[in-house]
C-alpha cells in the first residue's frame, strides 16, 4: 500500500490518485526463493507488481527508476537543470 512520495526526502503523504505520478514496476522475483506451492513463502508468479508514487512537487523535477533490487531510485528527470526547489511542505530541496 503506498503511503507516502517516494522521495525518501519528501514527508508528502499519498490521498489521491489525480494528484502527484503513480509508477508501476514489476519485480521480477529469485525463482530460488520461491519454495514449493505448498510452502507459506510460496509465490505464485515470478512477477508481481510493485508501485510507486511521486507528489505533485517531486514528479514535476524527478522521476523514479527501477535500482535492482526490488526497489527504486528516485532521479532528477533528464533535461531537469540541478536547482532548489519547494517541497509541498515549503522545504527547499536540491533536485
């Protein structure tokens, strides 16, 4: 369940679809730690989705890319000159 933007630096806590930027990855899970299927680790599929979610302010300058290890990262989108710019809660952050 998303809870917040997934901009570790962002304290933006996610309500609404319409506002912000969803992301939807999916991981692609170890066989290896699968199990068998009657094994309460068992996963059914080798992928599940994962999502994602930038505020309005974040995913204006950043966007997130997979990092590999069933997470993200969030970047500064290409093109996006560095600058300092306003949080949702008015706290400036390096982009």
């Amino acid at each position: 369940m998303l809870t917040k933007c997934a901009n570790p630096h962002c304290p933006a806590k996610f309500h609404y679809f319409h506002e912000g930027r969803l992301f939807v990855f999916e991981a692609k899970l170890d066989a290896s730690m699968r199990g068998p299927p009657a094994h309460p680790d068992y996963v059914g599929s080798l992928h599940s989705p994962q999502y994602f979610w930038l505020c309005s302010s974040c995913c204006s300058a950043m966007t997130v890319q997979p990092n590999g290890d069933h997470g993200v990262t969030v970047v500064r989108r290409q093109g996006m000159p560095r600058k300092v710019f306003m949080m949702a809660d008015r706290t400036p952050v390096a982009a």
